[in-house]
C-alpha cells in the first residue's frame, strides 16, 4: 500500500463478521469466492468425485516445484475500538430483537477475535494470536449449556436453535 493512504478497517470488519456470526454459508465454490472463503487462486474441482484426486495433483504439483509454506502473517488489528464498534452492533442486534442474550455472547467472542484481543488499535498481532483467540472462546463457549444445547439440536435435526 502506497505511504500516506489510510483504509478504514471497520466496513470489512463489519462484513467479516455479518459473515461468520449469520452462519453464511456458500452453497457453490464460485459463491464462496464471492463471499471470500477462496480466493481467485485457489482450485476448484466441478467434480466432487474428483477432490481428492485433484488434490492429490496440487500437492504433488506443489511437491515438485518446491513449495514452502508462507511465514505465519502479522495483521494490524482494530483493537479495542474494533471490539468497541462490533459491541455497538450486537447491541443493536439484541435490543431490536434480532438476536438472543446467547446469540450476543457468541458475537462478543467474534468480536474480540476479529478485532484482534484486548490490544491499541493498530497494533501487529501475529497469526497464532488470533488461532489462540479462537480456541480460548471455542473451549468457553463449549462450557455453556446453551452452546451444549444448540449443538445437540444441530447434531439431531441438522438445523439451529435459537435459544
């Protein structure tokens, strides 16, 4: 990015987490581009009888070229005025009756780790940070009967609760 250009963080922050907390999902491969699960390069098979074979000819491809993995990314981070703007919305989510308490609960921990933890806004957080970030809510939220009870409705009737 050329020096002196500043981008506002908060309309893709705003989108990334519309995304993961209304459950988007992408019912094709060009859609999950769209939505930006895949980018423009990543392989796309017309074929699920193909996956793993196609998959097979990436690595192998990879193999034979010399592929090495990308260092792990370090991300500038909204921070706490992320957390701050995503916790306006949820708020208004839940005041408007759009969500339940437990919904809220769940999009505060999107919130922190989208917005990259308690940190300044600005700050370069490395890519473990935001994995850790994940798995601390993912074991949290585990611990709730309400996420117990929405996992077992999914698991028996392959639809959400609300609850």
């Amino acid at each position: 990015m050329p020096r002196g250009v500043v981008i506002d963080p908060f309309p893709y922050l705003r989108r990334a987490f519309e995304t993961i907390g209304m459950a988007r999902v992408a019912t094709s491969a060009h859609e999950a581009r769209e939505i930006g699960f895949l980018t423009p390069c990543d392989g796309i098979s017309i074929n699920k009888e193909y996956l793993i074979h196609d998959a097979k000819e990436t690595v192998l491809a990879l193999v034979k070229t010399g592929y090495k993995p990308p260092m792990p990314a370090r991300i500038r981070v909204p921070g706490r005025d992320g957390y701050a703007y995503l916790e306006m919305l949820i708020y208004n989510m839940q005041v408007s009756g759009y969500i339940s308490e437990h919904d809220a609960k769940i999009g505060r921990h999107v919130a922190r780790i989208l917005s990259g933890g308690d940190v300044p806004a600005g700050t370069w957080v490395e890519e473990q940070e935001f994995l850790d970030l994940e798995r601390e809510a993912f074991l949290s939220l585990c611990g709730e009967p309400k996420t117990q009870e929405r996992i077992q409705h999914m698991l028996t009737t392959g639809k959400p609760l609300r609850n």
